[in-house]
C-alpha cells in the first residue's frame, strides 16, 4: 500500500470527516436501500454425465438475473 502519511496529513489540514460519519449522516439509507446479497450457499460447477454437449450459461447476468 505504501506511505500514506501525506494523505492522513491532509486529512487532519482540511478538518474532514470519517468514513462513519459519512455513513452515518450522508448515506444513512445505503443498508436499507441497496442490502448485501445473501451469502452463496455452494460454489463449483453443475455438470451432466449423459449430455456433454450442454452448457449452463448465465448469460452474462449477475446476482438475480438467472
């Protein structure tokens, strides 16, 4: 990462605020309005032993979209 003395020097010269009370004054509906997805349940790949020419594709949709 570095040597961020230079950046928390800054910080303290132009008084700015945390990243909680950015969180908690600013975007305080961040949580309710857009909520974590729920946690994958299982992980790896599906396969078929009769059909090998098939493939499952999500095509190209993210989280909720398949």
């Amino acid at each position: 990462m570095g040597d961020t003395s230079e950046y928390k020097a800054l910080r303290q010269r132009l008084n700015c605020s945390s990243f909680k009370w950015f969180l908690d004054n600013v975007a305080y509906e961040m949580a309710e309005k857009y909520p974590l997805p729920p946690a994958n349940l299982v992980w790896g790949e599906m396969r078929n032993d009769q059909h090998h020419d098939i493939c499952a594709d999500t095509l190209g949709n993210g989280f909720g979209g398949t």
